[in-house]
C-alpha cells in the first residue's frame, strides 16, 4: 500500500513543477501584494487621520462646553458658600462667640478648604505635564526632551569647575 502510494506521488510530480509560476510571474505577482499594502497603509493612515481630527475638534467642544458649566458652578458655589458662611457666623454668634470670633473661625475653615483644594490642585496639574508619554517617546527616539539637554549641560558644566 505504501509502494502505491509512493508511486501515485512520482507520478505527479512532475505536473506540480509544471504548475508552479515562473520567477517574473512571482515577482510581480509579489510587487503587486506590495503595492495592494501599500495602499491599505495609506488608507489606514487616512482613516487615522480623519478619526484624530474627529475626536480633537469633539474634545475642543466638550471641553469649551465643560469650562462654561465649571464657570456657572463656580458662580453658584460661591454665592451658596457666602450665605452659609454668613449663616454660621449667625450661629456662632448666637451661642455665645463675639462677631470676631464667629468670623475667625469661619474664615479659618474657609483657608483651611482652599489650602486642601490648592494642594489637590498642584498634585492633579503634574499630571498634565503627558509624562509616561514623554517618556516612550524618548524611548522610540521621536522625541526630545529639552529639560534632559538642560541636566545634562548642568551636569557637564558642574563637572568642569
């Protein structure tokens, strides 16, 4: 059974060389795959480029929008912070702390929350400086960081003197 079916394949052979597509069919049959990948790239790169603008120009309406609704909260905030203050120091007053004191202590509260929100405030705005971004870009060598040159001349200038 082996012995047929080694001879069935010789047999054939010689059909599947004749199959097979000559070296110039080949290398345009490749350079026509290179070319249809090529245009998929573009494509891809064109479609990338649309979505990008896309999603800027809906970021820049959102947060233009977002900033207006910060500002009518801010307003709001204010105006309701002012009358519960003024209420506290009613309050205050009313249970036997003078007007001074009334007022210290409210405005002590009132420097103590703006401290707490300053703070948060400088925390949360290090995030903005895209640092791990930075960073892989470096690592691709797309881009430089100036802030390294600066260092690095710093450290050359110290190691001088």
């Amino acid at each position: 059974m082996s012995d047929q079916a080694s001879t069935a394949a010789g047999t054939d052979a010689p059909d599947a060389r004749a199959e097979t597509p000559g070296l110039d069919e080949s290398v345009r049959a490749v350079g026509a795959a290179g070319r249809a990948t090529l245009g998929s790239a573009k494509d891809t790169s064109r479609a990338l480029r649309r979505l990008v603008s896309a999603d800027l120009q809906l970021a820049r309406s959102a947060f233009g929008r977002g900033l207006a609704w910060a500002c009518v909260a801010v307003v709001f905030g204010a105006s309701s912070w002012l009358l519960l203050a003024g209420a506290i120091i009613a309050l205050l007053q009313r249970a036997g702390l003078s007007w001074f004191q009334a007022m210290f202590f409210t405005a002590l509260a009132s420097l103590l929350v703006t401290g707490i929100a300053a703070w948060r405030v400088f925390f949360y705005f290090d995030h903005t400086g895209l640092n791990a971004t930075r960073r892989q870009l470096i690592k691709l060598g797309i881009f430089d960081d100036p802030n390294d040159d600066e260092d690095a001349a710093t450290s050359a200038s110290g190691a001088r003197t």
